[in-house]
C-alpha cells in the first residue's frame, strides 16, 4: 500500500474491505467483510428498473491524540431510514448500523489519511433492491454495503469560493417528492442542471423550491447556508431538501458562538442581500459562493476568499472534527 496522501482527490479507491448485509425473508442477515468490490446480480433486479436505492454519506478522522473518530454515525443510520420508509425499502436498526460502521472503519484503519494532511476517510453506505422483478413493486431482497475511501483535503491552498446557477430549467425533485431523502436517483435527475451550470462555468447547480420557483431549496449535493449583513445565520426551510447533518452541526456551533440562527423560508430576491453565502455537506464541510447566476442576471458577493463569519464557522467545525476543539455535543465516536 503506497499512498499519496497530499494529493488524494475526492475518487474511488479500492481499501482492504467493505461490509456487506444481506435482507432476506424479512430479516437482515449478521453482515460480514468482503475484499472484492464486485457483486452479482440479476440483470432483472430491482434497483436497474424501478431505482430501489439510496446511499449516505459520512466521514472518520485520524484526530490529534492518534486515535480514530467518526462524525454523527448515528444521524447517517436515522437517515438512511427515513430514506428507507420513503422507498418501502427495510430499516436497518441504528446501533447496528453505527456498529458496522465502527467495524469497517477498524478493518481499513490504515487507510486514514494521517492528522495534519487534513484527509479523512470518507464512508458510504449504499442500499438497494436486488429481487429480479418485471412488475413494479417493492424488492424482496436487499444489500446494504459500507464502502470506506481515502480522501483527500478538498481545500489545497486556500478556500476559493465558487460560482453557482440557479436552475431554472429543471428541478431536482418535485413537492411532496423525494428531495427530503438520499434517493440515488435524486442524483441522476440533477445531473443536467450540474452539465447546465458547468456550461456557464458555474461549479454548482442553485434549486429553487419546484412548486412555484420563489424560494431557494439548496445545491444538487449540499444545503444552502447564508450570514446576513448583521450576523445571523440562515438556512432554507422546504419539504424538498435533505437535511444536512453538516448544517445541522453548523447552525449548532453558530449558536455556541451567540449568533442568532434562522430556518426559514428563503425568497430567491433577497439573494443579494447577503454577506456571505455558502453551500455545505460532508465531503467540504463548506464551500462559499463567490456569484451566483440566474439567466441574464449576476449576484456578486465580492469575496476572493472565504468570508469572515463562515471561516470561524469552518474552523470550529473542522477543528472538533480533527480532536482540536473540545466536543461539547459528543458528535465524535471513536472506534
Ligand atoms: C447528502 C446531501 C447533503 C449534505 O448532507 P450532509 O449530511 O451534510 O452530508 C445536502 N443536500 C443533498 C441533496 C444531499 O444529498
């Protein structure tokens, strides 16, 4: 094994393993590690035809002390079954799924970028239906995989804040849809928004709530955040976003600092009227927004780097995250 850990990217790599679970007859079997990425299946199954399939995403870290924690598994193992509800698929209870985390973690533990390079090992549990089936229908049979990989720092020299644009061709999910949950094929539905916003040379995709396009929903993979001119945080409230454990944890140090937090509904024109906005999510924990470009029209926040408010926001965030910073919400699991 021969890692170059300051140059990790955010790709797929192969690691020592991966835990898999396997539903069947109503029961989720006792799971175990495999040291292949492949599986079989049926060309009939399930998740190709009628899309039975949701993943989460989360991350563990080589902290200060030497020792390995992981950031709120248990909010990823609630979510994945809210997301499981959704789609008739089957729970998966939550302490065995913090546990098999904790067991995948261990077994790839030499796979974790080290304290300092500011890497992290990034976990993705994935779940899907498997049962052949031509008639639409809830699967018999499922898999549930925790795959780990090595990533690297998302921000190498400095934290450059990136364009957006609102889509006003397409919607990622419709009202009372499938946006409040980790359906995969959210993500194929928002692809051509992302193509759209590349296109403009934008790095991310803006959605605006599907069923009357006034109010700001949130970028393709993360939630939208913003600090008014006076200091508050703000986060959009709608049925059709995820919700954000990074926002969630964000909002939570924001009030630890004493700023005054708000989810509410967000109109689209009063974009402008922001300080300093970001997108956030697992993988970067923030990214701010330099612009954001809506037809014809161009919001400039006029920030070459991160914004001051967001910066002590990410400090802090990555700071309990690395062991740095005391965690006073016990958001860390060690292993
Ligand atoms: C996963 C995801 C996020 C970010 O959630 P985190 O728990 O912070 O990683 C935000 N929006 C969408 C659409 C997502 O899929």
């Amino acid at each position: 094994m021969n890692i170059d850990w300051e140059n990790l990217g955010f790709k797929f790599m192969p690691t020592r393993s991966n835990i898999r679970f396997h539903y069947e007859n109503g029961q989720w079997d006792e799971g175990k590690l495999y040291d292949t990425y492949d599986i079989t299946l049926s060309v009939a199954a399930n998740a190709f035809h009628y899309g039975q399939a949701l993943f989460e995403g989360g991350k563990a870290f080589r902290c200060k002390d030497g020792k390995v924690r992981i950031f709120r598994p248990e909010e990823n193992g609630k979510r994945l079954n809210s997301s499981a509800r959704h789609l008739m698929m089957p729970e998966f209870p939550v302490d065995k799924f913090v546990e098999a985390v904790k067991t995948v973690v261990r077994d790839n533990e030499d796979y974790i970028p080290p304290y300092g390079t500011g890497g992290a090992l990034y976990i993705r549990p994935v779940m899907f239906g498997t049962t052949p089936q031509i008639g639409v229908g809830a699967s018999l049979t499922y898999e549930l995989v925790i795959l780990v990989v090595p990533v690297g720092a998302y921000y190498k020299g400095g934290i450059k804040p990136v364009d957006a644009m609102i889509s006003r061709d397409y919607d990622r999910a419709a009202p009372h849809g499938t946006g409040h949950i980790k359906a995969a094929g959210n993500y194929a539905a928002s692809l051509i928004s992302g193509k759209q916003a590349k296109d403009h040379h934008c790095a991310v995709a803006l959605f605006l709530d599907p069923a009357t396009h006034t109010y700001v929903d949130e970028f393709g993979t993360s939630n939208f955040l913003a600090i008014t001119r006076d200091g508050k945080y703000v986060t959009t409230l709608s049925d059709s976003i995820l919700p954000s454990i990074t926002n969630n944890s964000l909002m939570t140090i924001a009030a630890d600092l004493g700023m005054p937090t708000e989810r509410r509904r967000v109109k689209a024109t009063e974009l402008p009227d922001f300080a300093e906005v970001a997108a956030c999510g697992t993988a970067v924990v923030l990214t701010p927004v330099g612009r954001i470009l809506d037809g014809g029209n161009i919001i400039d926040y006029h920030l070459d780097t991160i914004g001051p408010v967001l910066k002590k926001l990410y400090d802090e965030m990555t700071g309990i995250q690395h062991g740095e910073r005391p965690d006073k919400h016990n958001w860390l699991v060690e292993i």
